[in-house]
C-alpha cells in the first residue's frame, strides 16, 4: 500500500504500481469470477474482467432483456452464460451484483449454491449491513468482500475504455480462507479501478446512501430546481434559465473543478463571480447542514433501508417508478434541457 496525503490525513490505498495487473492475473488464476446480474454495475465489471484476462462467467435470469445484452456482449449460453443459480455454482468468487431488492428475493437459493472456500462478493454493503431486514446472513465457510467503485456501472466501463480506471473502495467483512484482502484487491484491480481505499461494509453503505440522496443525485436535482423555478417566476426565459443553472455547471464548471479542484476553478472565474460564491457558500453550507445530519441519521438507523425495500417489493413498483421519472422528464426544465442539449454543436453537427 501506499501513503497519501489527503488534506492533511494520511490514508492508505493500493494503486496499479503497489498491485500490478500481473499480480492480479496470477492472484486470480485458478479462479472463476461469477459475475451475478447484468444490470446496473454487471455488465462493466464483468466485460473489464474479461478484457483483462479473468475467467468469467454471467448469471442473469434466461430470456431477460439483460440476458439478451449479455449475449449481444459476447457471453456465451452454456459456455459463459447461465441462469443465476448455475452461474453461482460454478463460481469460486461470486459477484454478487443484483439489486438490492433482488439479493433479498434471490438469497435463499443463491446462498445454498456456495461452496466453503468461496468468496462471496459485493459491490455495496447494503445486504450484509442490514441483515436483520433483507436477510442475507453468508455462511461461515465463505470470504466476504467488497470493491465498490465510485461512479456508475457505465462509468466503470468508460473509464477502463479510455485507459483511466474508476476509484474503488474495498472492504473484508469475513476471511474464512485467509486469502479474503489478497482476493479483493486483486478483483478491484481487475476490474479496472484507478485506485482503491480501504473502508468497512458499514461505511460504505453509509456514505454511498448519504451520497445518493444527498450530492450525487438528491440534492443537486433539487437545487437545481430551486433556483431553475425562482428564474422563471423572475421573469428569465427557459434557455436563459436552464443555461444559468445546469448547462454551464455540466458543460464548463465541473469539467474545471475535476481536473483542478473547486479552487482552481474559483480563480479561473470573473472576480464578480469569485465574490459572490465565497459570499454565499456559507450561507448555503449552513442552510442545508441540518438536512445532511438528519439524512445520514436516516441511514444509519435503517430507515432508508425500509424505505427502499417497501418500494422495490410493490408490485406496481415499476409503474410507479415510472410516473415520477416522466414527471421529472416531463418538467419544463428539463424539456427545455433537452432542447439546449439538441443545439450543442456537436448534436447539430451530427445531424447532418
């Protein structure tokens, strides 16, 4: 492992130069990854394992859009492809990437398809951590790890695509075999992490929630809202709105702040604005605290995890999953998004 300096705190992490991918090869020779789902993040871990040389194999449920993907993907059924509970039985590490609502359904027969010595794998710590509501307690005779990586299943593989890995967490949660960390470090570098950091199953699921529904997705949807509506009820047309509040973050400031640090970009921005956002961060910082601290209260105390289940098991699920999504698309925002979005010159350029 190697030392870095992450603001002052020194933390430990594994990068390709400490745990070569020749090493992870030779780690996981004798092994056969079964990759679990072909949804969210199975399709990029699965098809960088293959790409880097691993043994893998997909289970995804026969005759299922996934399915299909799978084989279109170069998976071949009876060869590489199998039902879950097959895939499963001839696995040595069993990636274990079906949703959550699906780990709970698909537990009680995936569970009986372990052999001792397997390593059971998870890309989230949401089943192990709430055990006492999704009831995926592993067996004693099995590793259980974790990488997960830190951006979405597509991310992962555009990333490896582009020769620049995703960073990846990593966790141990039980070392039957005495090989559990040398087994995760070796999946997390096959399937093509930039770097990995060491963390527990509790603090993964914790942040990783916290995340979602806060920075990541909740809250910046929601900001975005906020102000997309007070410029409208301001008298701003729709492309002046939608420009001021989400094209210029997504097609310019973000790109400056991941490259360089939100430093960089405040001083590579007009003194005005430079002003102004060291004013105001406070003011938003303070408004939203109290919101952050009861979310993570939230998620530790398994209500989330209630929340989440109770949703994902309704059998009109979908439907209504359905209807909240349209309404977002459906909203004047992000209708007036899609038409900014047609006019990038790129799409223009496309089109011709």
């Amino acid at each position: 492992m190697a030392k870095i300096d992450f603001g002052g705190v020194l933390e430990d992490v594994v990068t390709a130069e400490e745990f070569p991918l020749e090493k992870a090869r030779e780690v996981l020779k004798d092994e056969v990854v079964a990759v679990l789902g072909y949804g969210v993040q199975g399709p990029g871990q699965a098809l960088n394992l293959r790409d880097n040389g691993i043994k893998v194999i997909v289970g995804q449920r026969e005759g299922s859009e996934s399915w299909e993907r799978a084989v279109r993907d170069g998976f071949v059924p009876g060869e590489t492809l199998f039902p879950l509970e097959e895939a499963a039985r001839r696995g040595t590490i069993v990636q274990y990437l079906v949703s959550d609502a699906g780990q709970v359904a698909t537990w009680p027969t995936i569970k009986e398809c372990l052999n001792p010595g397997d390593a059971l794998g998870f890309s989230h710590g949401f089943s192990i951590v709430y055990k006492d509501q999704t009831g995926v307690i592993p067996p004693e005779n099995v590793d259980v790890i974790l990488v997960a990586p830190k951006g979405s299943g597509r991310s992962v593989r555009m990333n490896f695509l582009e020769g620049a890995g995703i960073n990846s967490s990593y966790a141990v949660y039980q070392d039957y075999t005495g090989r559990a960390e040398e087994r995760v470090i070796a999946l997390g570098i096959a399937i093509g992490s930039g770097y990995l950091f060491p963390t527990t199953f509790e603090k993964e699921v914790y942040s990783d929630l916290v995340g979602e529904r806060g920075v990541l997705m909740g809250a910046l949807a929601g900001i975005m809202e906020a102000q997309y509506e007070l410029l409208r009820r301001r008298g701003h047309s729709p492309s002046e709105a939608f420009n001021e509040t989400v094209e210029e973050l997504t097609q310019s400031l973000i790109r400056l702040v991941g490259e360089n640090g939100m430093d960089w970009m405040y001083a590579n921005c007009s003194t005005t604005a430079q002003r102004g956002a060291l004013d105001w961060r406070h003011r938003f910082k303070e408004a939203v605290t109290p919101v952050f601290e009861e979310l993570y209260d939230s998620v530790v105390s398994g209500d989330e995890t209630r929340i989440v289940l109770e949703a994902n098991s309704a059998p009109d699920y979908r439907e209504r999953l359905e209807r909240e999504l349209a309404e977002m698309r459906n909203s004047e925002m992000w209708r007036a998004g899609a038409a900014v979005r047609a006019l990038r010159p790129e799409r223009r350029k496309n089109k011709k």
